[in-house]
C-alpha cells in the first residue's frame, strides 16, 4: 500500500510510493545524469521508436495513462550488470474526426 506524503513533511517516501508528476522537470537539458540519459536515449531513438510503433500499428499513439512499466536488473555477459526497461503502454490508433 502506497504511503501518503503532504508537502512540509520530513518523512521520506521510497521512489516506488512517491506520486509521479507530469512536467516535474525544468525546462531545457536534464541536469541528473540518470534523467539526461533517458532524455539522450529518446533523443538519439525515439524517431526510430515512433517509427517502429506506426509500421507495426499504423498511425496513433501509445498511451501514457493505460501503462505499465517494468525495470529489471540482469547480469551483463561482459561483467557487471544490466538494466532492462519495459515500457508497456496500450496502443491508441488515430481516429478520424
């Protein structure tokens, strides 16, 4: 069961508890580094992404309401670790008007 916070509380919620926000990020180039590589990711991918998504479905887009996301650590068969991200979000087509 998620946790409640109020503004001026000292309690600190675990990221997983905390409500997301959307525009909680200043405008310009993310300043975190874990942020900015998100941000660097959908810049060098998401036209190939996007692209991927409509020859696959067609025209539309990928809710971010009606979603899911998953983050896993795997072992990285050169050493260290690895990060596998799912996002999982309901594909909404175009309607026309």
């Amino acid at each position: 069961m998620p946790q409640r916070w109020t503004p001026g509380s000292t309690d600190r919620l675990t990221p997983v508890a905390a409500v997301p926000t959307r525009g909680s990020l200043g405008g310009g180039i993310p300043t975190d580094p874990t942020i900015y590589r998100f941000h660097e990711m959908l810049q060098v991918y998401g036209t190939t992404l996007k692209a991927l998504v409509h020859e696959e479905f067609g025209d539309g887009i990928i809710s971010a309401i009606n979603f899911r996301l998953d983050v896993k650590k795997v072992a990285d068969p050169e050493g260290g670790e690895r990060a596998v991200i799912t996002l999982d979000g309901k594909y909404l087509p175009t309607k026309p008007f």
